[in-house]
C-alpha cells in the first residue's frame, strides 16, 4: 500500500504532464482490467480497488494506453481528463 492512500477512501486520483486520472472506489469492481491495461499508472490493492499509483512519472506515461484502461473498466469507474 502506498504512504498516502486511506484504504477506504471513495476515490483514487493522480496525475500531471496535463493528464488527470480518478477511479471511483464506490463504482470499482476491482476486476483488475485497467491495470492490465497500464500497470504503470494502476495497480489493485488489498481492499480489491484499483488505484491510481503513487510516484508515477507522468511525463512518460502512454495517454492512448491510460484511456484504453479507462474504457475497459465495466463499472465506467475511471475517468481521464487532459488540460
């Protein structure tokens, strides 16, 4: 578990390089697709949710591999946002 996430907290949110990402933790099924998807931006964790990963390096992250997460997830969990 990262330093900074609450286990039950309603949501997971990270980003940068102009690239927003949330997962919505009460929509979440915890299948696991997003991650397969970008195991670099998320990553499941013991409550069975997916999370948005701390120290991500944004500025090297697929944005096409991110939304592609975005649009696996079944629940419609994930949002990606760019500026």
């Amino acid at each position: 578990m990262s330093d900074n996430a609450v286990e039950d907290a309603p949501e997971s949110t990270g980003g940068g390089a102009g690239l927003h990402v949330r997962v919505d933790h009460e929509l979440c099924g915890g299948m696991g697709y997003c991650h397969d998807a970008a195991p670099t931006v998320f990553e499941l964790r013991s409550d069975d949710k997916s999370w948005v990963r701390d120290h991500v390096d944004w500025s090297t992250v697929d944005r096409a591999e991110v939304q592609e997460a975005a649009s696996m997830c079944p629940w419609r969990a994930i949002e990606v946002t760019e500026d």
